[in-house]
C-alpha cells in the first residue's frame, strides 16, 4: 500500500499502562493506519532521561508529516514534561533549517466530568502550533477521562461511542488533509457520564483506594 | 507576611530578570519576608500523576525531593508569587515543573462551583496569588491566554486574593515597578 505519510504519536502522560491519553491516541494511530499512514509512538516523559532519548524525539518529530499530542491536563494546562517538549521542538524548529509543513491534533483528557476544563490547554497548544510554524488540525477535548483509566476503546461498549465517533471522523479529516470538523470536537466534548454519577464514583474510587493504604480517614489530612 | 517567589525562567536566559528585581524590592521594601526559588537551579522530579499525593500519603507527594519542600513553603506563605517567561501562552516547563506538583494541596473529593465541577479544599487557608508573565514583544493572545490560565488556577485553589500580569521585556525599570505595584495592590499586599 503507498504510503499517505508518517504520523508521529507523543503521548505525554506518566500513568502508564493506565492511560487514557495513550487509550484515546492509540485508537486514533490506528485509524490512520489503516488508512495508509505510517505510524510511530513515543512517550514524552520517557524522552527527557537522556540526549539520545531528545535527539529520537526531534528526529522523529523532523520525520512526521502529522503530530498527534496526547495527555491530560495538569493544573489547567499541558504537564510539565510536555512543556518542555514543545520548547524543544519550537526551538528545534527555528535552528535555521527550512520550515517543513506538518499538521498537530491534539487530544486533551482531564478528570474533571466538563471537557471545558480543557479550553485553556488547548488554546496554549494552538499558539505552540503557530509559534512552531505547525498547521494547526484542531484540538479534541474529553472530559472524565478517568472512566476509561488506560482501557482499549474498542473494549468499553457504549460508553465510549461518542469518542470513538470523533477520532473516527478525525482520522478521516486527517486522511484528506484537512482540520478536524466541528462534529468531532462535539461529539468528544460530551460527558461520559452524568457529573452527578461521576462525583460519587469518584468519591467511592478515592476511599476505595485508600483503604488498600490504610488511609481511609486520613484523606483529608492537613499534613502542612 | 511570609512571601515565596517562584522564578520559572530558563537557565541561561534573562529575560525574567527586571520583573523578578522588582518583585524582590517591592516586597522588601514592604516588609514582607521574602523566600525566592531559582527553579531551573533544582531538581524537582515531574509529577508522576498517581494520585498518590491524594490517596498513599494525603497531603504529602511520594516524591521526597525539593517539589515537597516547596509546596509545604507555598501553603505556609502569606503570599505565592509565580513568575514565568510566557511560553505559548502558559507558563515554562519550569514553573510548571513546581506547579503540577501542588495539588497535594486540594482535597480528591468533588464539589460543583458555579454549576462546574472543581475540588473542595484541603486546608482553612490558602495564600494570595500573584501570576506574572514576561514576554519578549506586545502578543495580545498570548496575554489573554496567560490571565486565563491564571484565572483557571484561582478558580480551582480559590485563594483569598488573585491577580496576573504580563510585562513585556523592553519596559522600563519604572514601568516594571508600576505594573508589579498594581498587581500587589490588586492582592491587598500591604505593609
């Protein structure tokens, strides 16, 4: 089959094998594998251990026509180890070598039920994307990512048909060489679940977890 | 009045050094007790995001490194100043280094404000915080992306008092001292 290009995957969280950026990127990868990209992976907090591991990063980066950027959000905005990320790309990028044209999906997960918590984490890749002379494909946004806590997509039934609608029309968009369309940014946006159900499945998850530690009453602890 | 400074710039750059100087007298010359951190001099390990912080040893990160210190001089300032080159809009990797690893300071637990779903506190009180970005040249967007994002962070820590900034760099050292003023004033720092 020839080739329609090279889409680099970076998957900038550090709860591995639990990650749901990695869930939501890897589904998208294998849509446009599918069709007829090539594709490759890396995982951004990996990269920052060693010269050799930053230096496969921005080779791997130089090589891609398509950079898909999955995490989830930190603080209301990208984690750390992402940020630096995209100062050694922007940076790379303006060493003196010709700009060569590239698009950037990025794909944003947070814990809290609204997908809106995201806006802003988006709004700072978009401008990364101008700073670093890449075209900018669109951000996705998806709320209460810990409901699919690292899980395949295609494992999870009903739940997930929404997100699965959306990188699907997403790939299709970035298959044709153009900006992902509004329907999959909606369709992405909607909550999993109710924010109701979520809180309390939260709550029962924290205090469930913590009595695998014994720390069931000290959750609330004021150790400062 | 305890302040702490937290200078996200990047090693070997200077364009943070005006606004940090005069943050520096300003709150000297003020009275305040003031504790400043050179975060790009520390190693402070990124945050792992395994809720440990919230649910293994609450309040407390499972890094035992200087991200740990900081937060404990953070939640025990009167006021937090986080000063940052203003990188695509946000804050460096640097100041977000220090930043991801606060959240050992909010509770797990949900609670809605405004109809949007944020956490309930941890503790009684939580400092003032003062957000100052630089940038090298006038960018209207990126400054509406800053001041959001400073606003976002209020909104989920909900300090007494919040304010944010940006200075471009080729201000003068008067204009710097007026602006970092302004945003003092706006925190009710007094003497």
């Amino acid at each position: 089959m020839k080739s329609n290009g090279r889409v680099l995957l970076l998957v900038g969280s550090a709860r591995r094998p639990r990650s749901t950026s990695e869930s939501l990127g890897t589904y998208l990868l294998e849509g446009l594998r599918k069709r007829g990209f090539e594709t490759e992976t890396l995982i951004i907090p990996k990269i920052f251990g060693s010269d050799e591991a930053r230096n496969a990063l921005l080779a791997a980066t130089d090589r891609s026509d398509i950079l898909l950027l999955a995490f989830p959000l930190y603080v209301d905005s990208p984690p750390a180890l992402v940020i630096k990320g995209m100062e050694l790309i922007n940076r790379h990028r303006h060493a003196g070598q010709e700009l060569k044209s590239q698009r950037l999906l990025v794909i944003v997960n947070c814990g809290f039920p609204e997908a809106q918590h995201n806006n802003t984490a988006i709004a700072i890749c978009r401008r990364f994307s101008q700073e670093a002379g890449l075209d900018w494909a669109g951000g996705l946004s998806l709320g209460g990512g810990a409901a699919i806590s690292g899980r395949p997509l295609v494992k999870m039934g009903g739940m997930v048909r929404n997100v699965i609608r959306s990188l699907d029309l997403a790939s299709d968009a970035l298959a044709e060489g153009n900006p992902i369309p509004r329907e999959a940014v909606d369709l992405m946006s909607k909550p999993l679940i109710p924010s109701w159900v979520y809180m309390l499945l939260g709550a029962l998850g924290w205090k469930r977890q913590a009595k695998r530690f014994g720390t069931r009453k000290k959750l609330s602890d004021r150790p400062y | 009045m305890k302040a702490v400074v937290l200078n996200g710039s990047e090693k070997g750059t200077s364009i943070l050094d005006g606004a940090y100087k005069s943050i520096l007298d300003e709150l000297t010359a003020l009275g305040w007790d003031v504790e400043s951190f050179m975060l790009h001099d520390m190693k402070i390990h990124h945050c792992l995001g395994c809720f440990g912080c919230w649910v293994k040893t609450p309040g407390i990160c499972v890094i035992d490194d200087a991200g740990r210190d900081i937060v404990k001089k953070v939640i025990r300032s009167d006021l937090s100043v986080f000063l940052t080159p203003v990188t695509f809009g946000g804050y460096s990797s640097e100041l977000k280094k220090a930043l991801d690893r606060i959240i050992c300071l909010i509770s797990p637990f949900f609670k809605k404000i405004n109809g949007e779903v944020h956490h309930k506190h941890r503790y009684d009180r939580y400092p003032r915080m003062m957000y100052v970005g630089v940038l090298p040249r006038a960018d209207a967007e990126s400054e509406r992306i800053f001041n959001t994002l400073a606003d976002r962070n209020a909104l989920n820590i909900r300090p007494p008092a919040h304010a944010s900034g940006v200075i471009i760099n080729n201000q003068s050292k008067k204009e710097i001292r007026e602006d970092i003023q302004t945003l003092l004033r706006m925190v009710e720092v007094e003497k």
